[in-house]
C-alpha cells in the first residue's frame, strides 16, 4: 500500500511542478494546490498506514495506528484553504487591474 | 511551567481580533496597538529577567509532558529577540499612523500588522517543528494581505510572486517535517536533538537537514534571495521596513534553531555549506547594492548583505561567532527598520527613488540628513555604532575555526555596503538644492520623525552601552552552544526516550 501511495505522492508533484512552470496564473495556483494535496499524502504515508487498531481507548487492540500524521494534515489543510482562497482573490484582483494573467506580461519593467 | 512565555503570541492576536469588531474607529485601532506591543515588549523584559534567574522557561499546554503535548520555550536567544521585534514594531507602527494612509487603516492594517508581529513572536518560541510552521504560516498570510494591501499595480504584481514563492517553500517545509516525522518519529525539537543524537547524524539525517536549510534559505533569503528586491520596494514604507527588520530574521532564527540544537554533528558537511551559502550571500548582495542606483533596490540588496553576515557566525559554530551573530541579529533588526524608514522618508519628500533625480536635501532637512548619515555609519560597523561589535565578534569567529575566507569576505562586503549607502546619503543630501519646501512632494512630520529619532539614538545607545547587554547575550550563547540546557529545561529531566 505504501508503494502504491509513494507512486500517487509522485505523480501529483510532478503534474504540480508541470503546472508552476506554465505561465498562467491560474494554473499555477492549481499546481500549488496539488502540490500541497501531495504533501499531505506524503505525511500520511509518512507516518506509517495502517499498524494497528484504531487509536481508541476501550478498544480491544493492543497496537495503535499513530494519529499524530492526521492531526498534521488536518492543520495544514485548513492553512492551505486560507492560502489558495487569498491567493485565487488576489490573482483575480491582479487580473482585473493589469488586465494579464501571463506571468510573462507580469515581470515588471525596469524604469517606472 | 510559566505561563507568561504564551503572552507575546497571544496578546496581539487577541488586540487584532478586538480592532476587527471595531473597524471604523482608528483612533481605538491606533491606541490599543500600541498598548499590545508595549505589553509584548514588557513580558518580554519579564522573560528575560526570569531567564537569567532560573534558566530557560518553558510552558507544557494543557499539563501534556514535553514530546506528547505542545510545548513553548523561552530561552535568552528568544527573549532577546522577542524584545527587539517589539521595540522595532512599535516604532514601524507610529510611522505608519501618519504615512499609510486613511483607506489602508479602515481595511484593517492594524489587526493585520499585530497578526503579524504574533506570527514572529510565535516562531520564535514555539518548542516543535510543526508549531513552527504553523507560526510561520500566521506570519506569512499577514504579510500576504499587508504587501498587496492597497492594490496599486506594482504591489499586485510583486504580491502575487511573493505569495507564490512562500507557497511552494511551505510545501517543501511540510514536506521536510513529514521525513523527519518518519525517520525520528517525533517533532518536538528538545525530543528530536535527543534521538538524533542517540542515533547518530547518518546520510539520511542530513539530506533532511538540507532540506531544512532550502526551507528556511527561501525564507531568510540566504541565496534563494531572487524573490526578495522585488517583493520589498512594493509596499509602503512602514511596511516595507517592518518586513526588512523581522520576517528574514525569522528564517534566520529558524536556521540558528535548527543547526545549533538539532543538526549540529556534522559541522563539517553542514555548516561549512551554510558559509558556502553565507559568503555567495555577502557577495551578491554587495554588487547588487553597489550596482543599482535606486534607492529601493539598494536598501533591499542591503538586506540580503545583513544576512549572509549574520549567518556567517552560525557557519563558525564558535562561541565567539555566535555571540557574534547575537549581537549583530539584534543590531540588524534594528538598522534596517531604520534604513527603511529614511529612505522611505527621502522617498516621500522627492516623490522619486532614482538616485540621479534627487540632490540637496540637506538644506531644509537637516536633521533626516544627519541621522541618515549616522545610520549608514551603524550600518557599515564603524565603531562606536552598534554593528561594529557584532561584525567583530563574527570575524573572530570565523577566523578561529580557519575560515578566514568567510571573514575576508565579510570585512569586504562591508565597505561595499558603506560605498552603497554613502552613494544615497551623497547623492540624496549633498548637492544642489532643486527642490524648495514647497515643491516638494510630501512632508515631515512628529509621527514620522519620531520614530527615525529614536532608532537613530537607539543605534548610538547599543553601541556605547553593549555592556549593559552583554551578560544577556553570554546566557543565550551558552545556551545555543550547549543543547543539553534546552532539553533538560523541556523534557524536565525524564528519561522518556
């Protein structure tokens, strides 16, 4: 199951990076996202999938699958959702001022 | 357990959401975000008092023991910073009062600028990694909405490749939490430098630890600093030197954390390559300073001069370096607020950064001359001004250990950086005088000048009076240099392994 998850974990960074190096804005913020959905993954299968029961005490197992990697991700998500909705808010905000969502156009001039 | 050391994270967090209620009374906004840094400042003072008392305070949340619960610590090399981030924030705001404008404070600057200074605050004392990111991120969203609030052209277009830059380096930071996660199995940093020591610091260990060091490179602008001219002369001038005085020092702090109490046994492969990354750092920082002849661009290349030095201690790993890079951290925070601020100021009053447009300033305003001209002194370390004992302690440092390049290199890059500057104060301040008062495109004012004053006399203060700090900085040196204080101070002496 890990390597299966290593392979998905993989994948997404390297459809996330394709999307980054495109110029346009909102692909890239796309790629930024998918890279932190990989990220996640990676924590989770970081920290071991399945090596025991559920963490629950009354339970009847002996070993415990380790919550700690979900209690991680749980909080990264929430950051991640402020970020990318900052991050689309702005990106629309530029568009509509500078009237271009191609990072090329974006690079700025060297005297104004 | 001491429960002040949570009050300079929580008290501008809980005075931020109080103005958000109260959004249309900036009187109220004003007085009471003074009244949260001036009460960070004064814990901050109390937690040094405390610290150089009864050692390193710590506060475990919940009563959870140390690698179960959240931990937060305050050492001497927090305290202290803690203070100047207070000292350095008070004056940016009192600035920022009169230059920032009357549609910036309605669209809540001043809950944003304390949400700020909470994320600092928080970074610097939180006790695990991912809290640490976690304080980071705080720090980061707030600075997100103070570059492009305002939403000029130039601020859109600069935010947007800031927030993106930030963005993927948080990844790479969770990224590099999850292998350590999965290696040690556990984040809490006093817990970490115990198991690595047990384990030992293998191959592994250190391909983490350089991710760590690209994490936090992109953030304190060591090297990866493409990102940073252009994102720092986008935004208002409070703001502006707000970001130049602490977010890079963050990443600093990060770095000095990381690689004095966790990744400290191989010195050889990791710290020679962080002054590897510090000496490049001092280089292109100088030539850029020297090269531009924008106001600006020459401050913000600056910037990235301060950290390469600064990190150049830390590549020593000497008590001499670090005590050095202590006292210059410290120095740094404050010079570049107040570099910032004047020429911010000079910004204003010509209505232009170009060097070339701007002459003679001097004669109608002489006293921004003269402090510009004692703060470009401190900026350079010529004695007695505050920078002088800093770059002497960090030359010595590194000359002990046998990197007498790294040394060379700081001693050159500093009159680089006094060419740099001496170019604005000469070009800006000497001349002839093309414009009258009335001509000129802002003014001065007690809200502006007050703050420039201070830290100018603060500049002087710390220079002559370094004594007075002195034992302080020797407590937050020995405890860098020894890990087993931090730990024994937050595991509380429990053989948990």
């Amino acid at each position: 199951m890990e390597t299966s998850m290593s392979i998905l974990i993989g994948v997404l960074f390297t459809i996330g990076t394709y999307l980054i190096l495109t110029k346009s804005l909102l692909r890239i913020i796309l790629g930024t996202s998918i890279i932190s959905h990989g990220v996640n993954l990676l924590i989770l299968t970081m920290g071991g999938l399945k090596s025991g029961g559920p963490p629950l005490l009354g339970q009847h197992d002996t070993t415990f699958t380790d919550s700690l990697p979900q209690a991680l991700i749980l909080t990264a998500i929430v950051i991640n959702f402020a970020v990318t909705a900052l991050f689309l808010v702005l990106s629309y905000r530029t568009y509509k001022t500078l009237g271009t969502d191609n990072m090329d156009q974006l690079r700025g001039i060297e005297d104004e | 357990m001491n429960n002040t050391v949570i009050l300079p994270m929580i008290i501008p967090v809980i005075a931020g959401l109080i103005m958000v209620i109260f959004r249309n009374n900036i009187r109220f906004q004003r007085l009471l975000s003074i009244f949260a840094i001036l009460a960070v400042g004064a814990v901050s003072l109390l937690l040094m008092n405390q610290i150089r008392n009864e050692g390193i305070q710590t506060l475990q949340a919940g009563g959870w023991a140390a690698p179960f619960g959240i931990t937060i610590v305050a050492d001497m090399f927090s305290a202290i910073l803690l203070l100047t981030t207070s000292i350095v924030s008070l004056f940016c705001l009192i600035f920022a009062f009169s230059s920032i404008g009357r549609e910036r404070e309605e669209h809540y600057f001043y809950p944003m600028f304390l949400f700020l200074i909470s994320g600092v605050c928080g970074s610097f004392l939180t006790g695990d990694l991912f809290n640490l990111f976690v304080c980071f991120e705080v720090m980061l969203i707030s600075s997100y909405v103070l570059i492009s609030l305002g939403g000029t052209k130039l601020q859109l277009r600069e935010s947007t490749k800031y927030i993106l830059i930030n963005v993927i380096s948080s990844s790479l930071f969770l990224l590099a939490i999850a292998y350590l996660y999965a290696i040690t199995g556990t984040l809490n940093l006093a817990h970490l430098s115990l198991r690595v020591a047990e384990a030992g610091q293998d191959g592994l260990m250190t391909t983490v630890a350089f991710l760590f060091l690209i994490v936090f490179s992109m953030k304190a602008a060591l090297f990866l600093f493409f990102w940073l001219p252009g994102s720092y002369s986008a935004p208002p001038t409070a703001v502006a030197a707000i970001f130049a005085a602490l977010l890079t020092k963050v990443g600093i702090y990060a770095i000095f954390r990381l690689f004095t109490l966790v990744f400290y046994h191989e010195q050889e492969t990791t710290h020679f390559v962080i002054g590897i990354l510090g000496a490049i750092t001092m280089v292109l920082g100088a030539m850029g300073a020297v090269a531009y002849q924008d106001i600006k661009k020459i401050l913000t290349y600056n910037v990235i001069v301060g950290v390469g030095f600064i990190i150049s201690g830390l590549a020593s790993f000497t008590s001499m370096g670090m005590m050095g890079s202590i006292y210059y951290l410290i120095h740094d925070i404050l010079i570049k607020a107040l570099i910032f601020l004047l020429g911010g100021m000079i910004i204003h009053l010509a209505g232009t950064s170009k060097l070339k447009d701007i002459s003679g300033l001097i004669r109608n305003h002489p006293y921004l001359g003269w402090m510009f001209f004692v703060a470009a002194l401190s900026l350079a370390g010529i004695p007695p001004l505050s920078g002088f004992l800093g770059k002497v302690f960090i030359t010595r440092g590194t000359f002990e250990e046998g990197y007498y390049w790294l040394g060379a290199i700081g001693l050159i890059t500093s009159l680089m950086v006094l060419y740099s500057i001496m170019k604005i104060f000469m070009n800006s301040f000497w001349g002839e005088t093309y414009l009258s008062r009335e001509m000129e495109k802002g003014t001065t004012n007690v809200s502006t000048m007050l703050p420039i004053g201070c830290l100018t006399v603060m500049t002087i203060a710390l220079g002559l009076g370094s004594e007075g700090i002195h034992e302080y900085v020797q407590i937050a040196t020995e405890s860098m240099m020894n890990p087993i204080l931090y730990i024994e101070a937050v595991m509380g002496g429990e053989p948990i392994r």
